[in-house]
C-alpha cells in the first residue's frame, strides 16, 4: 500500500513541484467549464470486493485543473451479522452503508494529441452504518459512525477515434477518522476502468 503511494506521488517530479504549481495558477486565468461526471472505482472493504460510485460536478480550467465537489456511495450489497439488544432483527444482519460528500482537484500533469495523465485527490467526509429490518419490517439504522477520507490516485486517457476514448488509473483510500471504531478495514487500493464518449467535440461538430 506504502508503493502504490509512491508511486502517485512519484510521478509529480515529472514537471517538478514548481511547474505543476505555475500551470495550475496559469489555468485558473482562464474562463472554467461547468463539468459534471458519473464514475466508479472498484476497491476492498475488509475482504469483500465492492464498487463504489461517485457523482461530481465542478469547473474544468483549460483542461488542465478541475475542482468541485461530489458524492460518493457504496454500490454494492455487503451484509454483515447484526445484533441488537432488546430487538429481534430479521435474517440477523444488517446491510453495510457508505455515504460521502468530498471535495476533489484534478492536474492534468501530462497531456499530449492522444493521450494524457493526471492527478486526481479528494478528500471526503460522511457517515458508514448499518441497515436493516425489525420483526414488523421497519428500516432501521445502527451503528452510524462519521467517517473521513482521502484518496489520492493517477490516471491516464486514450483517445481511440475522434469521439470515443478508454481510460484507467489506480489510487489509494485511507481513512484517517473513524476506522478505529469499524469492525470493516476501509483502508484499501482501488482501480478504475471506463470508456469515454465525447459529446463536447460531437455537439461542436455539429454545430
């Protein structure tokens, strides 16, 4: 887990920090594009393989810098044994929530005709719990704890055709509160695989 650290952070020196710092301070110059994004990482928790999607929306400088704000959830069903005093549970156990607002900045640190690599970071914070239902079929929560993360991460973009592109990266989550009072260890690599359609360049065209 230290590797994968630095290897992120190892390719900054790439430009060096100076240079990273100058590009982004020349692209806030510009005039920002309102970006909105659906994605997926795909991670651990514990031993359990989830998919964890994210909504973001912010403003994209130049294509160089982007900052904004997104949401985060946990997708995929992960159960775990539940009881509770004074209360019967149904099935005896409780589904695994995971639920957090994070800011993010993106560096596009390398950027060529066909491809290009950035840097993406976000740190987020919001609340894991368990979810389930009592004998009358309530839904109920317990065990909420607040939760902080950060994931800082790489990722690279290759355009296949004029309007379509593939892409990738691999990143780190660490939890720095909460995880000391979680049963589940959040702490975990994650990866990321997507396609890409252009819409911005088709609806230019077309235009």
């Amino acid at each position: 887990m230290k590797i994968l650290i630095l290897i992120i952070f190892g390719l900054i020196p790439f430009h060096g920090i100076t240079q990273l710092l100058d590009d982004m301070k020349q692209s806030f110059d510009s005039k920002p594009k309102v970006m909105l994004k659906f994605g997926t990482r795909n991670a651990f928790i514990t031993n359990s393989f989830v998919k964890i999607r994210d909504f973001q929306m912010g403003l994209n400088y130049k294509n160089i810098t982007k900052i904004g704000l997104g949401y985060n959830w946990l997708a995929t069903d992960v159960y775990r044994p539940l009881v509770i005093e004074g209360e019967i549970v149904r099935e005896n156990k409780g589904e695994l929530k995971m639920r957090y607002l994070a800011t993010f900045i993106e560096y596009t640190f390398l950027k060529r005709k066909k491809y290009s690599c950035a840097i993406p970071v976000q740190v987020g914070f919001g609340k894991t719990f368990l979810e389930y239902r009592n004998e009358s079929n309530e839904l109920k929560k317990t065990n909420s704890i607040s939760i902080a993360f950060y994931e800082p991460a790489i990722t690279f973009e290759y355009i296949v055709l004029k309007y379509f592109g593939i892409g990738g990266g691999i990143g780190f989550r660490l939890m720095f509160i909460g995880n000391r009072r979680l049963n589940d260890n959040f702490t975990a690599p994650f990866y990321v695989l997507r396609a890409k359609i252009y819409f911005g360049d088709v609806l230019k065209d077309i235009l």
